[in-house]
C-alpha cells in the first residue's frame, strides 16, 4: 500500500481522532472519539476497524460502537470518517465511492478540485441519505506548504430528492510527511466541528 492510496486510508491507521462540535458562539456541544486499529487486507480489500465513543455536552459518554470501514484499493474512500452522521443500530453498510480523482486528495503538488458521489445501501449513514455528491474546491496551500485551506459543497438525496446541502469552508494542517494532523470544518452561520488526529 504507497502513494495516495497510503495517504487516504493511512490518515487515520492506527490513530486516535477526535471531532468536537461547536456552535455560532463557539460554545461546546458534543464530541467524538474515534480509535481506528491497523488497516488490515482482506479478500483484496482493506479494512480497518474504528471504535467510536460518543460525548454529551458536559462530556459524558453517551454511546459506543464498532464500525469496520472496507474499500478497495482503487476506490478508496476514508472521507466518511469526516461526517459520522451514522445510526449505531445499523451493524453493516456497503458504501460506494465513484471520483477520478479523489485518490489525489491529498497530493499537494495537484491541488485541483475534486468531486465523489457516495452511495449506501443501508441506513448506517442515514444522515446523507441514500446518496451524497461532495464537491471540494478552492483548494490552497498556505504556510510553507503546511496548511491547506479548501470549501466543500455536501449534497444528499434520498429517492432522488435532495434533503440536505452543507457549505464548509475547511482549514487543514499537515505535519512534515503529510498526515492531517488538525481539520476544522466551517458552516455558513459560523458553527464548527474540529478534527484533531493523534
């Protein structure tokens, strides 16, 4: 596993990921907690297995489950990791990703926009519904090539309708070999969620 493919799943192996919620006001809300374990190849596929603990607003678990993520190595997609919207009751999904380019996400020489329509055929990402195009464009580098500033346009569509659309303005910073290290996603009516990688 090299290159871009090691990129987009290696961002979160064998790490502890943190998402914190905020509103407007930049009052807490809520956190979660994900603890990937080693990808694992299986059957031509590579898994990784992520427990995920959730937290109130005054920080108390509220909830905890295990989600094994698999892909393909030519269709990888580990950016659902960044929009946990998933219903704990759901034990299995199948999540399809169809993008040219999303393997390039994160090759800092080719910052060009890139689009990727998702697909589940259960409702363990009942949020998105049964199908999501995301669009990142407006991509930057910043900071000697150590930030990467970006917007993401999040579409979902459940029998065809769109039910949902989400405007981010995403500011990322990598550490010298390129993993994430820090994400903040930004709404329009200045709500956020942090994503620190550990």
């Amino acid at each position: 596993m090299t290159g871009q493919t090691e990129m987009l799943i290696g961002q979160v192996s064998g790490r502890i990921v943190v998402r914190e919620n905020f509103d407007e006001e930049g009052a807490f809300l809520n956190k979660q907690t994900f603890e990937a374990g080693k990808i694992i190849e299986k059957n031509g596929y590579y898994e990784i297995e992520v427990i995920t603990q959730l937290f109130d607003k005054d920080k108390k678990t509220t909830d905890k489950y295990t989600t094994t993520y698999r892909c393909k190595p030519d269709e990888a997609s580990i950016m659902v990791m960044a929009f946990p919207f998933s219903n704990p009751k759901s034990k299995e999904t199948e999540i399809n990703t169809t993008s040219k380019k999303f393997k390039e996400l994160y090759d800092l020489d080719n910052l060009e926009d890139i689009e990727l329509e998702m697909s589940f055929d259960s409702g363990l990402l009942n949020f998105f519904g049964s199908k999501s195009t995301i669009k990142i464009y407006d991509r930057k580098l910043v900071d000697n090539k150590t930030n990467l500033k970006s917007k993401i346009n999040i579409k979902a569509y459940a029998w065809g309708i769109r039910i949902k659309q989400l405007n981010y303005t995403v500011n990322e910073k990598l550490n010298g070999k390129g993993l994430l290290t820090f994400q903040k996603f930004t709404e329009v009516d200045g709500s956020y969620f942090t994503m620190n990688y550990k």
